[in-house]
C-alpha cells in the first residue's frame, strides 16, 4: 500500500535533490524522512534513490514512481476538496467495538476527522453482536464488528487470535470453579467460551462483565480472575493457559470485519472505507 504521507515526503526529496532540505519542506525530522524513504523502498521492492555527497538522484524505478506519485497526490487533493466543499453537511454512522476504540481513533479515525471538516462522524461503541443488530436496523452506515466465522455479507480486515491468560504465579486458575472475567452478552468472544465449555470441564464463575479490555487485564493481574485477552494486550504479570492442560473452552481465531448498509453508501463512506483499508497493517498491530 502507498501511503500518501510517504509519497509527499518522497516527491520533496526528488524535488530538492537533498534530503535535509526535503525534511525542512515537510517538517519532518531528516531520520525520519530517511526511515520514510526505507519504508517506500520496502514497499515497491526496489531502490528509488542514489545518494553520494552533492545529494540525491533518482533511479529508474524513482522515476517511475514520482509520475505515479504526483497522480496519486492529485487524486487525493480532489478528493479531501470535493468533500470539503460539500454545501450539505455530512453525517456518517460508525459502530465500532468498545475494546478497540483506541486503536481505530489512532490509526485512523482522528485523521479522517482531522481531513474531513465538513463531515460528522458519529462513532458508537458496542459489542459486536449487537453492532450487527443495530446496522439491520438502520441506526449505522457501517460498522467494524468481530466474529469466529468468515465474514459472508461483509469484508475481513485481519484476524486477531485470543489466549486464556492468568496472573503470572497466580492461584485464580487452579480453582475447582474458575472465576472468570468476560465480555458482555452478546459479545462473539463470550458467546464462544459457553459454547465449546463441555460438561467435562471445570465449572465457571463470571466475577466480571465489562467491556472494558483494561478491567478484565487488571482483574487477572491482580489474580482476581482469567480472561480471554487479545495476545497483544497480553503483559509480563500474565501468563497464557492451554486450554486443554487446564480444562478450558477452545477459544477460536477471530475475524475482525468491515460491514456497510448498502443504502447509505456516500462519497464520503467509501473514503472511510478506504482509509481503514490503508490502516489494516497498523489496526492488526494495535497496541493500547
């Protein structure tokens, strides 16, 4: 993916021939500018730039790229201003679930807030099960939602895997009845730890019910409980439980996915649409 922050920073130093005075016209730092430059070179697989003691030339493949820059820079400056300049206030629905809210303000939300002042965006937390309901009903234009299978009328963004987890040295999971944190009814991750607890198992003993993912890590770091936590929320006072050694519910990998309400789809949606496309390497890696 060609993001648009490298292709600026990239075109400043093809037009200046330097990287310190390229850093200068982005205000960016020039090791930033230079990381940058590294990440664009990953990206398309090849090296875009000559350096020796005059400055900077561009290969043949930089060159190619700078034609294919400056349409994409186009591209989007019609864009932000074709929404800009809209004379009718847009809203947009977004439903997203309460547990990831950080990472999607961060990766993406704020900048799209930031772009688009023209637009409302309208953000609505909730777990996902009932996302799904309430985009059936109307109430939003798109939604991210969690599930354990493939998406059918929506589309995956990334999987996020799930691991029992306890307190580092802790007592809470050798219980005869496992006290346990979870999400809150009609959450998938919920859902599927009554669904696969077999007969044979431990009974459970929900102490906590929050959709609050900093509550259900502080209650197992403080021993109180296990919980299913996201493996990159999973800290150094935790330790991971197989579920099998210590008669636990299986617990699937989980989809993260876009859905959308075919009836309120605007220019301005699929520029969101789009934007949490671009942010699905950093979403997956989130880390709060």
């Amino acid at each position: 993916m060609l993001k648009i922050e490298l292709l600026e920073s990239f075109i400043a130093v093809a037009e200046c021939g330097n990287m310190s005075k390229a850093a200068d016209k982005v205000c960016r730092t020039q090791s930033t500018l230079s990381l940058q430059i590294k990440k664009l070179e990953e990206v398309v697989g090849q090296s875009l730039l000559l350096r020796d003691n005059k400055g900077t030339t561009l290969t043949e493949a930089g060159l190619t790229l700078l034609n294919y820059a400056y349409k994409m820079m186009q591209l989007n400056s019609q864009a932000i201003n074709e929404l800009k300049d809209c004379q009718n206030r847009e809203i947009i629905r977004l439903g997203v679930p309460t547990d990831y809210i950080g990472c999607y303000l961060n990766s993406c939300l704020l900048e799209f807030i930031r772009e688009f002042t023209c637009i409302e965006l309208m953000i609505d937390t909730d777990v996902s099960g009932n996302l799904y309901k309430r985009l059936q009903q109307g109430e939003f234009d798109l939604i991210v939602a969690t599930h354990w299978q493939p998406p059918i009328n929506g589309e995956l963004l990334f999987s996020r895997r799930f691991y029992w987890v306890a307190a580092k040295d802790g007592q809470a999971h050798k219980r005869n009845t496992v006290p346990m944190a979870l999400y809150p009814e009609n959450c998938p991750i919920r859902a599927q730890v009554f669904a696969n607890h077999q007969l044979n198992m431990r009974p459970i003993n929900v102490l906590l019910s929050t959709p609050s993912p900093q509550a259900l890590c502080m209650a197992v770091e403080n021993d109180l409980v296990i919980a299913p936590i996201a493996e990159f929320r999973i800290t150094e006072r935790m330790q991971i439980l197989d579920p099998h050694e210590y008669g636990l519910p299986p617990l699937p990998i989980f989809n993260e996915s876009l859905y959308l309400n075919p009836e309120t789809q605007t220019a301005a949606t699929i520029q969101l649409i789009a934007l949490l496309k671009a942010n699905v390497e950093h979403l997956a890696d989130a880390e709060l």
